[in-house]
C-alpha cells in the first residue's frame, strides 16, 4: 500500500520562502546576507514552481544557488544553507488519528510505502515519521525530493511499485489529490483511494471516497 503524506497522514506543511533563508542564514548561521536574497530566492523559487508544474523537481540547492548567482554573490556551501533551511520550516505534524491507522496496517502486515511529493530531504522526512512514533512502519519511502520525480509522472509510480516489491495492479495508493493519487495511479494500472470531504465531479468510477485516513480500516474489511 502507498500512502500519500500532505493532507493524508498529515496537514500539508509551509513552503520555504525568501523570509526563511535569511532567518536560516541569520539566526542559525549567522552568515552575512547578501543584499536582495530573499527576493532572489523568490524568483527562484518561481522558476522552480513553473518546472514543477512540467515534471520537473528543483532541489532546493539549486534553488539557493539560482539566488546567490542573481544578486551576484559567490555561492556558499550550499549543504549547510539546505540544513539550516529545514531547521527553520519545521515539517508538517502527523495526526494522531492517521498515525494509529498506520500502525493498525503495519500490525495486519502490509507493506507500506510513503509515496508523495516534497522539496524535503528524506532525512527530515524519516525524522517526522519517527517523532509520530512511525519509524518502523514504512517498508519504504518514495520521495519526489529523493528520486527527482514528480507525481503523477508514470515513473514515480514506477519507483512505488519497485519499493513495494509487487506488481503495479497488487499497490493500493491512498491519497487525497485527484490527478496524483488517483489518476495518475490508476493509469499506471494501481487501485486507489481518495481521502476527501466528498467526491468530486470527475471522480473515476470505482475509486472508493474517504473523509479521513481513519476510515480506511473499515473500507479495507469490506473491499475485496
């Protein structure tokens, strides 16, 4: 089973922004800041934000980069900036309710997969899932950030279906975006679930609607 993360397990997290470099830079650093960066940073993070909406995923270092190069100043160690950033925007807080379903699944021995999008390092994700008390839930974690993929590009879920070890039609993808947990899912021949209030208009036939991850035991009970 793949399941999603922002608006499933959790409530979606902040994006970083301009502001957030300079306060990683200033309040963990404390590295001189380069006049006009946090503007940079936002073009860049524009620039980054159009790529996405193509397929592409820019990691955030090449996002810091990108605005260094703008305002005309040497590129720092940009390992350090990535850290101190995540440091700053801490990651989204699992819900309590969605964190016991997952043990629930982890105890009738499915195989988990985290499948979702993220500009987060996979190390800060493991962190979150550990601090919800979920580090050893997951079978693995298949994340846009790490493998440099995007949902609802076929080869995210490509990378899904290897994680999880079966065959695309043997994954049940569990998550609360139409195109990216449904759609696209489906299309690569996986089941799906959509995790929201009520179904919408272009809803497939078929794709069972759940309000919250916490009815997802019972639908599995009556679900072949």
């Amino acid at each position: 089973m793949a399941l999603d993360f922002g608006g499933t397990l959790a409530t979606p997290g902040a994006s970083p922004r301009g502001r957030d470099v300079v306060a990683a830079l200033e309040g963990r650093l404390g590295w001189p800041i380069p006049a006009g960066l946090g503007t940079a940073v936002e073009e860049a993070r524009a620039e980054a934000k159009a790529a996405y909406r193509r397929g592409v995923q820019t990691p955030w270092d090449s996002i810091l980069a990108a605005a260094w190069r703008r305002v005309g100043a040497d590129v720092p160690n940009l390992a350090e900036v990535v850290d101190a950033l995540w440091e700053t925007v801490p990651d989204a807080v699992v819900d309590p309710r969605a964190a016991d379903v997952v043990w629930t699944l982890h105890r009738a021995r499915w195989r988990l997969v985290l499948a979702c999008n993220t500009q987060r390092p996979i190390a800060y994700r493991r962190r979150t899932l550990a601090t919800a008390g979920l580090a050893d839930c997951f079978d693995a974690l298949v994340l846009s950030s790490d493998i440099g993929i995007p949902k609802p590009d076929p080869r995210f879920y490509a990378a899904v279906a290897e994680a999880a070890g079966v065959a695309p039609e043997s994954v049940l993808f569990v998550g609360d975006t139409l195109d990216k947990d449904v759609i696209g899912p489906r299309a690569f021949g996986m089941r799906a679930v959509l995790v929201c209030d009520e179904p919408p208009p272009n809803l497939p036939e078929g794709v069972p609607v759940i309000a919250h991850l916490a009815e997802l035991p019972g639908l599995l009970e009556q679900w072949p």
